[in-house]
C-alpha cells in the first residue's frame, strides 16, 4: 500500500498544504496570502484529510519544508509538522527548499541559482549544476550581497526562487530568468524529493528538526545589539 503523506510548505508566500498517496499528490490547498499561517494551517490539514476520508494518525509520512525563506511561516510549518508527527508517529522528514525549488527550473538550464531573500540586499543563494534530469550538484547555501552575487553570474547560469521578486529588473539581459510561476516551491517538488529519501529509509529526529535559516532574525540582530 501507499504511504500516506502530509506535505506542509510555509518558507514564503503563498504557503501550502497537500496529501498525497506514495508518488501521488491528492490534494492540495493554498495558505491564504492575508493571514498568518498559524491561523490557517492546522484547520486546513483538518479539512485535508476530511475530504480523503483520512484521520491524523493514519498519517505514515509527514514531509515539511524546512527553509530557507520566512523566519514566521518557517516556524509555524515546522513545529507543527513536528508536532503531528510526534503525536501520530509519522515518520518526518524536513526537506530542504532549495533542491525542491531547483526541480522547477527550465530543462535546458543545467547551471541554476536558487535565491531567496535575506534581508538588507542580501540573498540566500545556492548553485546547483545538473548531472541528469533529475539529478543536482549543490554548492554550499549562503548568505550574499546582492552586488556580490551579481557579478557571479554568467550566461550559462539561470536564476529561479522567490528571492526574484522585485529584483528581476536589475538582472542582466543575458541571464536567463525561470517563469515566476515556477519561483516558488511546490508541492508536487517537495514530494519526489521527500520520497528520493523515504526510498531510503530516512527520518528525521522531532525533537531536532530545526529551521534553516543561517542567521538570525532582524528582531534577533537588534535585541543583541542593545
């Protein structure tokens, strides 16, 4: 039979929540983009797993995206995706969001940036090179000065990730932009890479699953400046 799975992705905006049996996604549901995650995410799990027929502790597989991307949303989505699966024994699996992102890009680009923002003109960035169709070479993620990774890049390299928004215009005619529908991660992508590590066996411990966010919050920079 099919493993059961919950998919819940809140690095940014809009955040998602879907169900899926094995390889296929069953439904998924949209985060409302006005109101906090915190609000919605537990009451549209609930109407999820109504609408399959599906009860919580049937779950066998929670697959939660773990950043990197909105401190807030980040949060919420993992501790809840901890939480259930504590509470079920689901096994858990925290996915990272950029090699789920990278799965979106354009199939002739074989260098791709994923980017997202971090704050102060800066990006999250990390640099994926294609092995095959499905398969990436991945450079340590980093925090980067927009100027600095702008001088990094070339015509072979495409750029895809929520990080684009507002700054697609100050890229360089040459660089080849993925389509802004693909910018964010999707469900379906978290899934074949949350499943590559099923097959495996894996799980994550709950009580050590954290967020991605390699630095700290700006609310957190500024209280430790006081």
């Amino acid at each position: 039979m099919e493993p059961r799975i919950l998919i819940i992705e809140t690095s940014g905006q809009p955040g998602v929540v879907a169900l899926a049996a094995g390889e296929r996604l069953l439904g998924e549901q949209r985060l409302n983009e006005s109101r906090r995650h915190a609000r919605d995410l537990a009451p549209m799990v609930s109407a999820l797993l109504a609408k399959q027929g599906w009860r919580a502790r049937e779950l066998e597989g929670v697959f939660v995206s773990r950043g990197p991307g909105s401190y807030t949303g980040l949060r919420v989505g993992v501790m809840s995706a901890k939480t259930l699966a504590y509470a079920t024994g689901a096994r858990l699996l925290a996915l990272d969001t950029f090699p789920a992102i990278v799965r979106q890009a354009p199939s002739t680009a074989n260098i791709v940036d994923v980017v997202a923002d971090a704050q102060q003109d800066k990006l999250y960035v990390q640099r994926f090179r294609r092995q095959s169709p499905d398969a990436w070479e991945a450079t340590a993620l980093a925090i980067t000065p927009f100027a600095d990774w702008l001088a990094t890049l070339t015509p072979d390299v495409a750029v895809i990730g929520p990080g684009l928004t507002g700054i697609e215009t100050r890229l360089p005619a040459t660089v080849l932009v993925a389509p802004r529908e693909d910018w964010q991660p999707r469900a379906a992508s978290l899934l074949a890479l949350g499943m590559e590590r099923w097959r495996r066996g894996d799980r994550d411990d709950p009580f050590a699953v954290e967020p991605l966010y390699l630095r700290p919050s700006s609310a957190e920079e500024k209280w430790s400046q006081r």
